[in-house]
C-alpha cells in the first residue's frame, strides 16, 4: 500500500523551521499590543454567503479558489480563504459599534484557497491579519501600513517595497471603469489582446485586467488612463492625506496605479508589501481600505481598514534575507548515567533542571556512556550532567561544559542553581 502523504499545496512545518514562525508569531502579537489591536480567535470555517457576499462573486477567490462542502446538516460552509469578512462578521455579531471607535482586532492563522501550489504560493497558508473598524480617517490607513512595517522592521526586513494605490468609491468609480472599458475597446487590438479571463473581466470586473499578469494585457493595458485622474474630491483628499502621513513617518513608498481591488465595497487606500525574495509570488502583505463591506455582508455601514500578512511568505524572505533571527531552541543539558540502575536519579535530575528553565533531556534507551556523550553532542548540549557511580555514592553531579571541556562537581540538590550561575557566568 502506498503510504500517505500531505495533501498539494499543504506543508508540514517541522522543528527546524516551526520556531521562527513562532517568532514571526510573537513579533506579531508584540506590535498588536503596542499599536492596541486586540486578538479574536475566529473559527476556521464560516456560511459560504460571508465570503460570496463579502470577498464578491466575481473575485477568483470566491469564483474558483474556495474549499466549499456541505456539512451533515446540509448547511454550505467553507474554510475560510481570508479573514477580513470574518473580522467584520465579528464585528457586527458582538455590536462592537457601542465600544468607542475605532475597534482595532487582530488573529492569525491558517487560510484555504485552491490555488496552483508554487513557491510562496500554498492551498493551506498562514495570514496574520489586522484591521482598524469604525473610523474613515485616512490616519487609520496610516497607522496600518504602519502596523506591518513595524513587523518587519522588528524581524529584521529590509529591501521592502511599499506600493500603494486609490480605487475611488462608488462615487467615482463607475466613471473610472467606463473609461477604462472604452479605452480597451478602441486600442488596436481590443478585446483580442486581453487573455480569456480578462475577456470575461471586461463586463464584470474591468478593474481587475489591471493587476493581470499575462503579458498581453500588461502591455495594452500600459497606458490606460490612471484611476488617480478620476478620483472624487474626498477620495483625493484622502489619497493625499495618506501619501502625507507615510512621508512624515518616514516609509519608503510608490505609487501603482495597477493595483487595484474590483469591488464596490473596497474603498479608496489600496497597498501592497512586495519582497524580492519571494519571486514570482512577491507580496508579503496585502491591504487596503473597505469602507462598504459590512453593509455587503447585511450590516450597517462600518468603514474599515487592514491588511494580511503571509506568515510563510515572512520566514521565505527572512530566509532569503539571512536575517539572524536568534538560536533555535535546543537541550542545553543531558544528564548522562553510568548504568541502568540510576535512570530514576536522571529522571528526576532533568525534572528538577527544566523545572529552573534549564531546556534538558536524559536517555531512556539504556545506551553505554559513550554513546550518551555522543548524542548529547548531537543534540548540541552545552552542559552534561553526569550521575557516575562515585557521584551516586557522594551525592553529587559532575557538570562538564562541553565548549570549554571545564568540569565542576556540584552537591546533588543544588546542581540546577549551580548551573543556572556558570550560565550567567558564561554569559556575562
Ligand atoms: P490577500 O488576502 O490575497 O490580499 O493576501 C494577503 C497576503 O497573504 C499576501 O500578500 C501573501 O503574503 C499571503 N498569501 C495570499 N495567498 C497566499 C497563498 N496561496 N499562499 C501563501 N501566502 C498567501
């Protein structure tokens, strides 16, 4: 029988790699508390009609990417591909409109989208996701991108490109898509120069041919008109505000008038995070603003701003920055016994080192001495703790610090606090 393997696209993330998304993890929530989001644990799976009505029909997220399935109860759910139509659903579910504004929430977690598995490009991903709700000032569009950039300025990022973008409102929207439809329908090669995706976007979704990646609808799409020549006055304004606020803060942006979300109820700000690490896949952060999204998911309208950040996405470019980001937790002492008879005083010596914080470990295989020392090595102990057959008749410990090969003998009861002082010691 063949034996089973993970599914495409999904990923196990062994101990050599799960401490740093541990890092990535607690960086995140140490900006969260500093910035005062709070964090929401949502569940994993929602009603399919949160992400229809609320990521839109018409999205390739919703069109072709979800994990949808009817539960016993005949009830159409779905893993959730994202999470800012559940921090919304939250939202409103809890009327969180009675707590002072704005609420700022975070999470993070694993996402689902049936894509086409590549580098940086998983059907099961991890998102750290943060959004500010209740508030349309643009300082709030600010204070996001500001969020992200301290993550990765905290992990040790550089080289990050910080692209932004207005797609207007409702208000001056419409107007934008039409010239940009006309524009498309009379450039010489017209609708024949667009890949058959964007064919169908035209009459849906035009916006979206914008952000294609086919290289026949890049070029034709060259110099369509820009979106930023048709905003309103407040979306202006607003657009201004926030090119404003970045400068004063010292983020290094650009404008990209290709960056684009094609629904209604995405608003105004639009950025993206790129890394060029990551390749193909190249954005380490998506956000923006969605001031009509609660009212799309039937609630009253509720502006909102936030962003999401892919966790993988973080530890590919922390990798391919070299960025130093501490020791990965290892044993730093074995206890190591000269015969069979003591495996209980070495249990119980480990016990008492990790109950002082010291990370140990003992052999339960009733291997030779040697090949305890050895493994002790392997494991990259700094300290052995050694329970011979003198030290077991004079209840003591000989602690041999395997850089330096200096060996102490330490009183049985007291060898984690003597070892806890040669630390600081060491470290001093
Ligand atoms: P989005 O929700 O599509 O705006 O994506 C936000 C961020 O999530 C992106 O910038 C990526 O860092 C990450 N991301 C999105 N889709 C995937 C995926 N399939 N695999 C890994 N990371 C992803």
């Amino acid at each position: 029988m063949e034996t089973i393997k993970a599914p495409r696209g999904t990923k196990d993330v062994l101990g050599d790699e799960s401490w740093k998304w541990a890092r990535v993890l607690s960086v995140c929530g140490d900006v969260a508390r500093d910035f005062g989001y709070s964090e929401v644990l949502l569940p994993i799976f929602e009603h399919t009609e949160l992400f229809s009505r609320g990521i839109g029909d018409a999205t390739d997220v919703v069109e072709k990417e979800m994990y949808t399935f009817l539960d016993k109860g005949d009830r159409s759910i779905t893993l959730r591909p994202e999470l800012t139509a559940s921090m919304v659903r939250s939202y409103l579910e809890h009327d969180m409109r009675r707590a002072p504004q704005p609420v700022k929430l975070w999470s993070a977690g694993p996402m689902f989208r049936y894509e086409r598995p590549q580098k940086g490009r998983y059907r099961q991903f991890w998102q750290a996701d943060f959004e500010i709700l209740g508030v349309e000032s643009p300082m709030a569009d600010i204070e996001t991108i500001d969020t992200s950039m301290e993550i990765y300025r905290r992990l040790g990022l550089t080289n990050l490109k910080v692209l932004i973008n207005s797609v207007g409102c409702p208000k001056c929207r419409p107007a934008y898509r039409e010239a940009l439809k006309s524009f498309i329908e009379s450039s010489p090669g017209g609708m024949d120069s667009l890949c058959e995706t964007c064919r169908g976007r035209l009459e849906r979704n035009p916006l979206r041919i914008l952000d294609c990646k086919n290289p026949s609808c890049k070029e034709m799409t060259e110099s369509a008109p820009a979106i930023l020549d048709s905003l309103c006055g407040e979306c202006k304004a607003h657009f201004e505000d926030v090119g404003r606020g970045l400068s004063r803060i010292g983020a290094d942006f650009r404008l990209d008038k290709r960056l684009v979300r094609g629904l209604d109820y995405y608003t105004k700000t639009a950025y993206e995070i790129l890394a060029g690490e990551l390749g193909s896949q190249n954005a380490v952060c998506g956000g923006g603003r969605y001031d009509n999204l609660a009212e799309a998911i039937g609630g009253p309208r509720v502006p909102g701003v936030g962003f999401a950040s892919g966790i993988e996405r973080i530890v590919i470019t922390l990798e391919g920055q070299g960025v130093y980001l501490g020791e990965k937790p290892k044993t730093e002492a074995y206890v190591v016994t000269a015969s069979d008879g003591l495996a209980i005083e070495a249990s119980a010596l480990t016990h008492e080192l990790r109950a002082s914080k010291i990370p140990a470990d003992t052999d339960y295989s009733g291997r030779g001495m040697k090949a305890q020392m050895k493994h002790a090595s392997v494991l990259g102990a700094d300290f052995v703790c050694i329970i011979g057959d003198d030290e077991a008749a004079s209840g003591t410990v000989s602690v041999k610090n395997m850089s330096s090969g200096e060996q102490r003998s330490f009183i049985r009861s007291e060898t984690a606090s003597r070892l806890l002082s040669w630390k600081e010691e060491q470290n001093r």
